[in-house]
C-alpha cells in the first residue's frame, strides 16, 4: 500500500534512480569503513564476500525468472525446463559468460582492495574512469563511433581523475603558482593529503587496483554487451512465425519460441470452458469480427511473451555469469587465495552485520541498474552517478574526519559535468 501510494507521487524512473544514489553512496562508505576502520587481523575475507554476492544474485535472478510473466504461468515445472533449456540444452550459450565472469569477477575483488586504501570519495571518483576504459573497448572491439561530444566528456573526465589523484605537494605549487597565496595557507586546509588513514591504506596500491577494475569492468561490460546483443539478428515476429528447423543453430530463437508456445496452450487450458458458449454465439452471428479479435488477441499475446522472455535474458545472463562466478571464485580466490585462514577460522570468518549489509548492497546494486535501465536513460543514470559521487564525497568529511581540496574540488566538478556530458 505505501508503495504503490510513493509510485503514484513518484514516477518510477526517477524513484528507481533515487534508490540507485542512495546504493552508489552507501556501498562505497559502508565497504570503506568495513575494510579501513578495523585491524587487519580482523577483516572479513574479501573473496568470500565476492562469492556470496554472486551467489546472491544466482538466487534473486532465479526468483524475478519464477515470477515473470502472467499469474497462472508461474509454475516449478516451467522454471526447471526453463533452466534446464538454457543452462543445460544450450550449453555453449553458457559458455560464452565464462570470460565476462572471470572479468567480474577479479574486478570484484579489486574493488574491496581499493576501498581499503582509499578514502570513500576518492574511490567514487577514480571509479569513473571506468567510463573510458568502456569507450575504448566499445571503440575496438564493437567498431562503434563516438561522437564529438563524447570524446570532449572523455578528455574532461581524464583531467578530473588526474586532478583528484594529483599528490598533495604538486596540487600545493600548482595552485600558489596560478592562484597566488603561500603554501602555508595551503596545507591548513588538508591533513595528511585530505584522508585519514585507518590502519589498512596505501594509496598506491588503492590507485593500482581501482585503474585495474575500471579496465576490466569496461571489457566485461563490452564482452557483455556483445554477448546480450548478437543473438538478436532476426525481427520479432519470424521468430513466432517461421518454423525453426535447425536447433542447434537457433537455440536461442527456439528458447522463445517454445515459452510462446507453451503460454498459449496455458492460457487455452485455463479459459476453453469459461469461452465456450461466448464462442459459439459469436461463430453464428460475427464469424468475421470474431477471427479478427481473435487474431489481435493471440498476436498480442504471443508480442507480449516475446518481450516477456527478451527481457528474462538479462536474467538469464546474470545467472549464467553468477553460476560461473561461484565456481571460480571458490576454486581460485577462496581456497587457492585464503584456502589456510578458511580452513583454520571457517569462510565466514569476521563477518558480522555490517559485512552482510556490503554484501546485500552489492546484490541490490545489479537489480537496480536493471529497473534504471528499463525504466530510466543513460542521461538520468549518469546524474545518479553524479550525485552519488558528492554525496559519498560530504558524508566521507563527516564519517571519517578528512577534508577535501581544492584540486580535489575541482576534479571533482569536472568529472561529474563529464559523465552529464557524456550521457547526453
């Protein structure tokens, strides 16, 4: 009731990037303090939170394929063949997630080493160059152009990363340099480079493994896109109406067709007794009126689970790479990486709420991008994104004692117009 009530205020594009702001912002601080707040003798595994949160998001995606599409098509058996079909039958489709995941994976556990070594807001901040990483690849590898806009968001966005990880000193010279003032009143304003250390930081190491996330998350979004998008060589209605001869060739123009198929005889079977005499009336008296109805209501259903069923792929996508991510991420981070402590202390070694919260934040995260890219566009999304970065930004000067330059500042803005600019 008090949701449908706040949908009805709120429409629900910009409700869904609300959430998304509030999910940017509280996963950066909460895994920063998770990670730098507490003695390293006492931090949680970063490899088994990564495994639980795919293993998270293999079930949520499990659930949202049980309820999709009509009431009466919700059905165990329809989700066992379901998975089965597509996980199973068409196991090279499978396949091809195997290096998106792997990519996910390792940029997963990047992301813990990066929120241990630096403060919340820089994190947020280098994290966009991501961004660009994506546009190189999308350049190379699915040969797309980028328009003049872009490539000035790209060249904004790289002098915004560069100012915000500029060195103290250097920032210090360059500003009395250009602004005039003494370095003394400088230094006033920022302790120990603007971050507090909490015990667990080295910005080095912060800033190697957040540059090796962003190039990895922008080869696995690529690979991800390329893999999601070449199937779909063939308009929607041949794949209702043109008989499918060779299944292993279409597998995936068979997997739609078959769920058409099998909605059409549910819906038969629920509603031949119900229309039974409206039908026979209609036969003598509007013969023709009644195939045209006839003929919208099928074609309208069947157009209505063909969308259905495209828009489970993501989900089938994301379980598929959430089912590899769990194997891979058990056999080669878990138990090669941190195989002794988990045996010695058990996998879920110094978790404790905070821990699952980073870890449920992070499962909520993939749904809600999925709601902001059905519901919302790419220009709303990046205004999510900007708006995350200053609010992970004011609360890290609130929640961690550190204070922000004025290069940092300035970065800062010009990353943000860069990702607006970069949507349009």
């Amino acid at each position: 009731m008090g949701f449908t009530s706040l949908q009805q205020t709120i429409p629900l594009k910009y409700l869904s990037l609300m959430v998304l702001v509030v999910q940017n912002s509280a996963l950066i601080l909460v895994m920063r303090y998770t990670r730098a707040s507490v003695p390293e003798d006492q931090l949680y595994l970063a490899s088994t939170a990564v495994v639980m949160n795919e293993l998270l998001k293999c079930l949520a995606s499990i659930v949202l394929l049980h309820f999709s599409g009509p009431v009466h098509y919700r059905t165990w058996h329809r989700l066992t063949a379901l998975l089965h079909r597509e996980l199973i039958v068409n196991w090279k489709e499978t396949a091809k997630l195997a290096i998106p995941a792997t990519l996910y994976l390792i940029q997963n556990n990047l992301q813990y080493v990066a929120a241990t070594n630096l403060d919340a807001a820089t994190f947020q901040v280098t994290y966009q160059l991501k961004i660009l990483t994506t546009a190189f690849f999308s350049v190379v590898i699915l040969k797309r152009s980028l328009s003049q806009t872009k490539w000035l968001a790209l060249g904004l966005l790289t002098m915004g990363i560069a100012l915000v990880v500029l060195p103290k000193d250097a920032s210090t010279a360059a500003l009395q340099y250009f602004m005039g003032g003494t370095a003394e009143e400088e230094d006033t304003a920022f302790e120990d480079d603007g971050k507090i250390n909490l015990g667990n930081q080295s910005n080095m190491t912060g800033y190697t493994a957040v540059l090796m996330a962003c190039v990895l998350s922008g080869l696995a979004g690529v690979y991800f896109e390329m893999i999601l998008k070449a199937p779909n060589t063939k308009p929607t209605h041949e794949m209702v109406n043109t008989k499918i001869d060779d299944e292993d060739d279409h597998q995936g123009d068979t997997s739609l067709l078959h769920d058409a198929e099998e909605m059409t005889k549910l819906d038969k079977r629920n509603s031949i007794h119900a229309d039974a005499t409206s039908k026979r009336v209609i036969v003598v008296n509007h013969a023709d009126e009644e195939n045209d109805v006839g003929a919208r209501d099928v074609h309208g259903r069947r157009e209505d689970m063909l969308q259905t069923q495209q828009q489970n792929q993501l989900w089938i996508r994301n379980l598929q790479m959430s089912l590899f991510s769990i194997v891979l991420g058990l056999v080669f981070t878990v138990f090669l990486q941190d195989g002794a402590v988990v045996m010695e202390k058990g996998f879920f070694v110094n978790y404790n709420a905070l821990t699952w919260l980073v870890i449920f934040i992070q499962t909520a995260g993939g749904l809600i991008v999925a709601v902001v890219v059905k519901y919302a566009d790419n220009v709303l999304k990046g205004f999510a994104t900007s708006i995350s970065i200053i609010l992970s930004s004011v609360v890290s000067v609130w929640a961690f004692n550190s204070s922000l330059s004025s290069t940092f500042v300035i970065g800062t803005a010009l990353v943000i117009y860069a990702t607006y600019l970069y949507g349009l």
